[in-house]
C-alpha cells in the first residue's frame, strides 16, 4: 500500500525559532500533498495544498509567510514554522495523492507534534 | 461551503455492542466520503471510502453507507472491541477538487 512518512514525528522548540517538517511518499509518487493541523479534541483543518514544481495554494486565514511550504521533488513536501510561536504548537498531518491515479484516496502520514515553548 | 459534523462527539460503551457513528454534510453533490480512524497521537487510518454512485462498503466488522439525499452516511460497528477505541473521523470530497472537509469526529471508548 501507499505510504506516506513524516519527520521528525514530535519536535520541541523555543518561540522565535523556524522548524521544518518533511513529508515523503515512499512507494509512489505524489504531484499533489496536503498540510493539515489539528488542535487537540478537534478536527483536521486544510492548511494548504502542495503541487510538485509550483507554488502552494494556501486557504483562507493560513499565512503563507509563516507556513512556508516547497514541494521540490514527486516525493517530497517540506512545511517550514518561520518565528514559531506557542501557538503554532500543534499536530501537523500531511497526506498525497498518487500521481497518475484517480485521485480518489489520500494517503496521510503519521502526524508531527510541534510544541513551541 | 460544504459542512461535516458527526454525532455524537463521545461515546462509550461496554465491549460487544453493535454502534451506529453519524456523520452530516451539508452539500449532496459529493464526489465520495471516506471514514477515518485515529490513535491518539497518531495519523489517520482509512477505513471505508463510499464513491458517490455507491450506497455502501464494508470491511469486516465495519460497514459505512452513504445517502446523498439527505446528507448523511453512517458507520456500523458490529461487536465492538476494546480495540476499536479511537477517534473516527468521516470526510468529504467534492467534484473537481482534491480537498477533503473533515467532521469534527466521534471519540469512541469501548471497556471492557
């Protein structure tokens, strides 16, 4: 099956810093990732979404000089916390699409936690 | 601007129940609905994906059925299992958009 990798899984850092985040398909190829965060007890919310060689198409209220995101190859997506700050800590969660298929299913990794001390 | 709730938000139950999880949308036009699990802590699971030309799936203990009409699908639990406990998630894909709106899950506690 699909698999989608995130890492680090769980960083801790001081306000004021940048952390990036990597999400990787490992088996297949992705011209399409996803970032989302999720609070704790609440549900997954967009943050972006990531096509491979282009700029990423971020939604409402998410900004994008804060959250930078580069998805330079077919199997990579960095999310980038520019001047972290508490909060930003959260659970970050991205999940691709398989290049070249239907598009039905994402696939989503297991989550980052990042806490901003 | 399509919507997705899910009741109720917590349920906990004795181990061998059979559950009925909900999930509500607002906007029919659907391209497909899938059921998610989640771990504390963890990722999401795929459990069932429902194409829009489809009344319902199944895997193993689990079945999920969609009804676009009134915007609802449902998640069937049979024989619950202290294992089953998690938080399940149900999400929407519209037509020509990749994106998938989430519901605000149902944190599920099966005890022994």
């Amino acid at each position: 099956g699909a698999v989608v990798s995130q890492h680090p899984s769980r960083v801790i850092c001081k306000s004021g810093t940048s952390v990036k985040i990597e999400c990787r398909s490992l088996d297949f190829q992705a011209t399409t990732m996803f970032w989302y965060r999720q609070f704790p007890k609440k549900s997954l919310m967009l943050m972006a979404t990531s096509n491979e060689g282009s700029k990423a198409t971020y939604e409402q209220g998410v900004e994008k000089d804060k959250f930078l995101i580069n998805h330079a190859s077919l199997t990579l997506s960095t999310l980038t916390v520019t001047s972290a700050h508490p909060e930003d800590s959260s659970f970050y969660i991205c999940s691709a699409i398989l290049a070249g298929g239907p598009g039905i299913e994402q696939f989503f990794g297991p989550g980052t936690r990042l806490t901003v001390l | 601007k399509q919507e997705v709730t899910q009741i109720p938000a917590a349920l906990s139950v004795p181990e061998g129940e059979n559950l009925v999880l909900n999930c509500s949308f607002t906007d029919s036009a659907i391209y497909n609905l899938q059921w998610f699990r989640q771990d504390p802590g963890k990722g999401l699971t795929s459990l069932l994906l429902i194409q829009s030309s489809q009344r319902e799936q199944t895997s193993g203990r689990l079945n999920a059925s969609l009804d676009k009409s009134s915007g609802r699908s449902t998640l069937y639990i049979a024989a619950s299992q202290p294992g089953d406990s998690a938080t399940y998630l149900c999400a929407s894909k519209g037509w020509g958009t990749d994106k998938l709106i989430f519901g605000t899950g149902t944190r599920l506690q099966v005890f022994p």
